[in-house]
C-alpha cells in the first residue's frame, strides 16, 4: 500500500500514507498527542487512553485507530483536553505517586504529561493507596508496582526486543497488574541490560534499576531539558486547568 | 496429591487437549478440577507443556473467577450474591453458611472440605437465594434448606444427590437432573410456542442459496437478543463478504447480565432449535466449525447439550453433507467459560475461546473480519440463533409482521425480584412495562430496572413505556423492586459488579468505577451535598466516554438513570456542609494512625484520652 490519504487534525491538514494509525501519522506531521501505554517499537494496545481524539462524534484511540481519508479528527480541544486531564489525575490516584521522593522524578512520563496537561496540584479523585509488596529479589533491579500505570510497557518490550516474556498482566479489574514469570524477579533470566529494564520504557518509577536513582539534578533530568510535547513543530498549548 | 503424580496428572490434561495453548481454559479446567488448585509450580509445567510462560498461564488462573491459584476445598460453595438475592434474605443465608461450615465467604476450611465464596448472578434470579455447590445448582434456599445440605455434605452424600427434588420439563431428565424450575409463565409465537416444526427451517434453507438465505434473514428484521440488536442479517453478510478460508459461527450463551436467565431456559428446552439455527448460519456464512460459549454457571447444562450434539451427529444434522447437501459440513464444539462476566462481550468471548484472557479486542478489524482464529466470525445470542430457526421454517414476513416497526418478533423477558410470578415471559417487541408487571402480579412496584446493571432504572411515571429498541432497549432482564427497596443500594450493588467484572484493561472503566462507587457510599452515608452529584455526573460521563468497550460504556448507567429518575432519593441523602466544612472529614479517624505511631494522645483533638495500643 504507498497510497496517499488527506485528513485533518484540528483543521491542519495532514498528507501521509495509507495504514497508519491517527497517532503515526500526527507524529510523522509533527503533531503532538499525549499518550503514556504506547511506545515506538512496540505494538499499541490503546489502554491508557490518554490519546483518545474524536473522530464523527466518537472517541476512539489514536494510537490504535486507523487514519483515513477525508477524517476530520478533534485532538486538542476543551473536551478532550479535560478528558485526558481526568484520565491522568485518575493514574495519579490509583496508585502511589510521591514525586518528591521518587527515583523517577523529572524523567517520569506520567508527571511530563501532568505538566504538559497542566495539572499541578493534588485532585479531586481519592487516594486508593495501594500496599502491594515491593519486589527487591533481584540484584540490580527494583519492581515497586504501587507506582505501576498498568502500560503494559516491560510486557510487550520484554516479549517482542527482548524475546523474553518476563512480564505479563494477572489479576482482573482494579487488581490487575504487571506479575512476574516466576515466584519473584530473582527467580527470572531478567538483566539490567533487557529493553525491558531500560530507564525510558517504565513510564513511572515502577521498575528501578538499583544504584540508579537520582543522578540527574533537578533542572538537569529528562523533562526538565525538553518537556513532553515541545519537540513538535506545532505547538499546542496543554492549557492550564480551567 | 505427591508431587510425581500431580506432574503426570497436569501432563495428561495437557495432552488430552493436544498441548494446544489455544485450549489453555480447557486445560485449566481440567487441572482445577482434579487438583482443585492451580498453583505456581503447576502453572510452570503447563506453560513449558504448551509452549507459553509461567505468567502467562498465571494471567489466565488469576483472570477468571472459577480458577483459583490456591488449592480451594472438595466442595465448593458459590453463594450468588447479586441485589435480588440481598432483598431476599441473603445476610442471613451467608450467616447460616458461615456458622455451619465454620468459614467466612472466601475461606477454605482447615480440613480441606468446603470452600465458600460469593458470587454475582449465577442466572437464577427468579429463584433467590441460590447457591452452586460445585456445579450442581440449589435454588430457593432458607436457613433451614441450607443446614441440611450441609448436614448431608458433611456426612458424605454426593453433592448431586443431596437435592434429589427436580424441576419441570426437562430439567428433569436423566441428564440434566435438577430442582432448578423453568417458570415460563408466558409462550409467545416464535420461541416458545409448541407449533414448532424441528429442521424445516433447516431444510428450506438448504435448497436456497447462501446469498438467498442472508437475504430472507435481513428482511425478517431480526436484531440480536442479546442486548446491543445488531441486526442479525447484516452480520452475516459481512463475515460471507469478508475474504477468508474458514469462518466460525459462536453462540453466545455467556448469558451474564444481571437478572436474566432466559438463555438457561432456552438451552434447556429449546437446544435443538437454536443449533439448528446455527447451522443455518453456518450454511449462509460458509463456516464449518461452531463454538457453544457456554458459561461455567451453566455446567449441569453440558451434558444435555453434548448429547443434543451426539444425537444430530447421528442423524447427520451435523457432520459431513449435512442432510445430504455435498459439500456442506459443520460440526460444533462446547466452549466452557471460567467465570468472567465480560466474556459475554463478543470479542473477549473470542479471546476466551482461544484460551486467551478474556480481554476485549481492540477494534477495528471486528470479529466479523478478524473473529475467532484470525477468521471472520459471527457471534450471536442463544436467542437470535432460535428465532432464526423459526424464520426460516414461518418465513421472513410471518416474523417481521410481530412487534414494532424497528424491532421484529418477540423478546424473552427474565422477570425476578418483586412479584409474585417471577420467571419467563415472551411477548412481542412493544409491549409496555405496565402489562407486564400486571401478568407477573407484581404490586407496589416502585422501580424496575430493565437490561441488568448495564440498562435503566425506571420509576413509575415510565412504566408506560414499552420494551422495544425504540423505547427501552433490552438483554431480557427485568428486574421489579417495591416501595420498601432502597434505590442508592441497588445502584452500589451494581457498581461493585462492574468494579468486580472490569476487565482492568482501560484507565476509566479500572478506575473510574470505583472511584462513583466511593461516591455513591458517601451520598448513601449521608455525608455528600449536591457538589458530589455534579461530580458523579462528570465522572460517569468520563467513563462512558472514553472506556474501550461495553462494560465501561455502560457502567455509570446506574447512577445516571437513578438520578434521572429518582432526584427526591438522592436529594433526602445530601447534607450541605456548613461554609469552610467538609462533612466527611473525620478527625478522628484521621488522627487515629498517627496516635497508634506515637503511641500517645492529641493534646488538642482527642475528647477522651484513650491508649490505642
Ligand atoms: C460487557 C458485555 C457483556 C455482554 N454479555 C453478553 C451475554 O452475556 N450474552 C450475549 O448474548 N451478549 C452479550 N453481550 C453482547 C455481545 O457483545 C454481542 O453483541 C452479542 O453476543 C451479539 O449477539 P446478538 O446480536 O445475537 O445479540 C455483552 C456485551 C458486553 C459489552
Ligand atoms: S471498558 Fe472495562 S471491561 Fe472494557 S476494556 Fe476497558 S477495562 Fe476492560
């Protein structure tokens, strides 16, 4: 298929080839939207939610949706805006996210998509503070799921870069999580070095690398030198809250 | 069981389904059954066995609520505990469970014997309080019933004659063998009137051409019954256009939905029939393999079902050149669910078949392109798969002349709850909520609650309104309450299904759910003011929103349409706080975790000085 379609994203108009998601082609024409589940490289699997966009009335993913010709897609508008806005400060309370003192900190996607949303501020939403044990077995790496997003990230980089299927989803509903391949994290092939472990596919500060945490500075980490969204060619304002 | 033969027990239930990982649900029930457990060195030898990871295999155990991933009890008991069986004493049922097993819900007893869980709809509504001891169904319980079943389990009766009293029509039968009743209270002309012919219709479609047989089935106006009314001939037409080498017809008798068991009724004395429309279906769509989905609730119903497969395989109704048509052929095998409400959604019932977690898919490509095994697929309702059987035995015009202009034929209603004739009703689409709370002697009917957790919660100013997808739209489930039933504890009770059969995958639906519940409990407590509905209302319409499937589309319906349709309940409970007070906030409970730390008393904010140690 080298095809060409024509749709629009908020009016601009985007020119890309045919069998791309809405979320690729807005990257390739560098429109930014927000997400936190997909990772280049790896299958999208449209669970986070965050790049929700309209399209005819409908909400659909970005990252999983097809884009076709003639679409007229809604990304950054007052309603999807405070959608996304929702469904981040909803992750904020599922689980424990102390940014002060977490490793993660500054080079942490969810807080980066906080700002770029601007939410800056505890919400309205409670706490459901889970207590889930810390899995500290193995020797260079850390897994905390109480901070985890539930992205699927480490699964799907573990089976597809890695080959290794060291992860995978158990439990159902709000106890769903990421669970080992084995009694703990010890007891797994798991390496410092996998694409699993590698500090940008943990979006959160779930699975830490021991001996890892804060070495950056602050000012100097990850999303201090370039905030989510600012490498784009557009421009979008996130908005602050209304 | 000692370590060498449980390896070669989990060994051999691997190799009777072929070390295939398409039949990981087979397979477990197979080790869950014999081991009563499914623990982590056995997922191990599983997942090496079929070729998937540990956690794989742990992903599925932990996913269905029939599976179990510690050794559970011989016995074991799963009390359902959904909102009809609250009103109908079910505290005390779970009381007297309790004091004589000597075990809480979800305890195991130390000897290994009993385990007692809890569980919503086992689809016997119309005869609450209802338990499934392993998977023999005892209806109808009292106090009394339930001390001597265990009376009798304990002294070693085999859980399937404990109960030795049978229901009508063929639960009867030596094969299905239980007191659970039909209670069909009203035959309507399509499903369960007795004029009908068996493989007529069948046989027509036979000497039509597929093309011609898709085109009758658009035409009669059948939509689903299994509550979305997709029209059932358009389905077709699309898995028949759609490219492919093989296609499946599923039959989705996942039958979960809150208050309806019409299709355990139906599976009961109208199987035959609704295989036969199966296997009209599989003749217009061009399919040779057919799955059953059938629930775990509905186990005792296997038997009968398998032998209504054996007898057609016999009389050449299934097999090869079916009726003698060459080239013809269908067969159709019984997929047994684990549990897991949100497999009725048809694409996580596909995943569910392919012994996946049953996680829907993400869409497009639809099960019609891409179903089961990559392969354009059909899934339809026990029911839409009888009323297409009658259509082509009637035709398409005696059909379409039943109910209302947009919804043809009848619908099977699942009456339970409030009234006196609790059960089955057929009626044709139309028919108004009133005439039927009248026929089902229903009196001081205060709210009906029609579609299950997922429909609408109507009071009485509505119930002039009629049961039809241009009104209200329906799986079968009407649910009657009176005067006396408290609507916020329905609508908790309904929350806490979804938050327990949320498949996880999606942030609102995981999520967002629990957080209206949490809400709900404070108007309920009588500590919310009337910033706490607009925050309900915001957040149900986050998850309809933006949730990946049905279940999260529809989850928040219960606190929409109670607050709809009844603003006074939800205004008697709010309390406006006092400027700069929040009502919730509790000091002491606050302070409660910080006196146990330190170990010592609030100088300022504690009335009474107590030592929580
Ligand atoms: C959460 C959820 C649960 C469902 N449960 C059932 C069910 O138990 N039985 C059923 O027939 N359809 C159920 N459905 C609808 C199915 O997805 C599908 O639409 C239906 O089986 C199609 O058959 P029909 O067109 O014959 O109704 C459910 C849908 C959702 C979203
Ligand atoms: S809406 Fe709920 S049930 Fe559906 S995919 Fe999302 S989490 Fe799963």
């Amino acid at each position: 298929m080298n095809a060409t379609i024509k749709f629009r994203i908020d009016g601009t108009q985007v020119v890309t080839k045919a069998g791309l998601t809405i979320m690729k082609a807005a990257d390739n024409a560098g429109i930014y939207i927000p997400r936190l589940c997909d990772e280049k490289g790896l299958e999208p699997q449209g669970s986070c939610r965050i790049c929700i966009v309209k399209i005819g009335g409908q909400i659909v993913a970005s990252c999983t949706q097809p884009a076709e010709d003639g679409l007229e897609v809604e990304n950054d508008t007052p309603e999807i805006r405070n959608y996304r806005r929702d469904l981040v400060k909803m992750l904020y309370h599922e689980g424990n996210h102390l940014c002060p003192i977490c490793e993660a900190s500054g080079r942490c996607e969810l807080q980066a998509v906080s700002y770029y949303l601007g939410i800056f501020q505890p919400t309205k939403y409670p706490y459901l503070q889970p207590d889930r044990p810390v899995d500290a077995s193995h020797r260079d790496i850390l897994l905390n799921t109480n901070r985890c997003i539930r992205c699927g990230r480490c699964i799907r980089a573990s089976k597809t870069l890695d080959g290794k299927n060291l992860f995978g989803y158990i439990g159902r509903g709000i106890h769903k999580q990421v669970g080992v391949n084995g009694e703990n994290l010890a007891n797994t092939d798991a390496k410092v070095g996998d694409a699993a472990m590698a500090l940008e596919t943990c979006p959160v500060g779930c699975i830490i690398q021991k001996r890892q945490g804060f070495f950056a500075p602050i000012g100097k980490r990850r999303f201090d030198l370039k905030p989510l969204g600012t490498n784009s060619v557009k421009q979008q304002k996130g908005g602050s809250e209304q | 069981m000692e370590e060498k033969k449980r390896r070669l027990f989990v060994k051999q239930s691997c190799e009777k389904f072929k070390n295939s990982r398409f039949r990981l649900l087979d397979i477990l029930w197979e080790i869950q059954n014999g081991l009563g457990g499914i623990e982590g060195p056995v997922m191990e030898q599983v997942g090496k066995l079929i070729g998937v990871s540990r956690v794989h295999v742990e992903g599925l155990v932990t996913f269905y609520a029939f599976f179990s991933d510690r050794i559970l009890g011989k016995i074991i008991i799963r009390l359902c505990d959904d909102i009809v069986d609250q009103f109908f004493g079910l505290d005390k049922i779970i009381e007297v469970f309790s004091e004589e097993l000597g075990i809480k819900p979800g305890q195991t007893s130390l000897d290994g014997r009993f385990s007692f869980e809890l569980t919503p709809s086992i689809g016997m509504s119309d005869q609450a309080p209802a338990a499934l001891i392993n998977d023999v169904v005892f209806p109808k319980l009292t106090p009394g019933s339930v001390k001597k079943i265990i009376r009798q389990l304990k002294e070693g009766v085999p859980v399937f004659k404990v109960d030795d009293t049978c229901g009508d029509g063929n639960n009867a039968s030596a094969l299905i063998h239980s007191s659970v009743m039909n209670n069909i209270r009203h035959t309507g002309k399509v499903i369960l009137s007795d004029s009908f012919l068996p493989e007529k219709g069948l046989e027509r479609c036979l000497n039509l051409n597929p093309a011609e047989v898709i085109k009758e089935m658009k035409d009669s106006g059948l939509r689903g019954g299994g509550g979305a009314g997709f029209p059932s001939g358009l389905k077709w037409e699309l898995a028949r256009k759609a490219e492919a080498e093989k296609r499946h017809v599923i039959c989705n008798a996942d039958e979960g939905e809150l208050g309806t068991f019409k299709d355990r009724v139906l599976l009961t004395e109208r199987a035959p029939m609704m295989v036969e429309g199966m296997t009209i279906a599989a003749y217009a769509i061009g399919s040779s393999e057919g799955i059953i989905y059938l629930r775990a609730e509905y186990a005792y119903l296997r038997p009968w079902l398998e032998n209504i497969l054996e007898k057609r395989r016999d009389t050449n109704l299934l097999g090869k050149d079916i009726l003698g048509k060459t080239g013809f052929h269908f067969d159709i095998r019984i997929q047994l669910g684990a549990g897991a409400y949100i497999c009725g959604e048809e694409s996580a019932l596909i995943c569910s078949c392919e012994g996946l977690r049953g996680e829907p898919r993400i869409r497009p490509p639809f099960p019609v392109e891409k179903g089961y095994m990559g392969q354009p697929t059909i899934v339809n309702n026990v029911e839409t798969f009888c009323c297409a059987a009658r259509i082509f035995e009637k035709g398409f015009d005696w059909f379409s002349n039943i109910g209302t202009d947009k919804s043809a034929g009848t619908k099977l209603l699942s009456v339970s709850g409030d009234c006196k004739k609790t059960g089955i009703y057929e009626l044709a689409y139309g028919t108004a909520v009133a005439d039927l709370l009248e026929m089902a002697e229903a009196h001081d009917t205060a709210i009906v609650q029609i579609g299950g957790a997922s429909g609408e919660m109507i009071g009485r100013i509505d119930f002039n309104r009629k049961i039809c997808f241009e009104d209200l739209a329906t799986s079968g489930s009407v649910m009657v309450f009176n005067s006396q039933r408290n609507v916020l504890k329905i609508v908790d009770s309904f929350l806490k299904f979804f938050i327990d059969e949320s498949c996880g995958y999606c942030t609102p639906c995981r999520v967002g759910n629990v957080f209206l519940r949490e809400r709900i409990q404070k108007v309920m407590h009588g500590d919310a003011n009337h910033s706490d509905l607009d925050y309900l209302r915001q957040l149900s319409n986050l998850i309809i929103k933006t949730s990946r499937c049905g279940l999260g589309n529809a989850s928040p319906k219960p606190v929409l349409s109670s607050l709809e349709h009844f603003p006074i309940v939800y205004a008697s409970h709010l309390h406006e706080p006092r400027e700069g007070l929040q009502r919730q906030f509790n000091i002491q409970k606050a302070l409660e975790e910080s006196r146990r730390i330190a170990k010592r008393r609030s100088m300022i904010y504690d009335p009474v000085y107590y030592d929580t140690n």
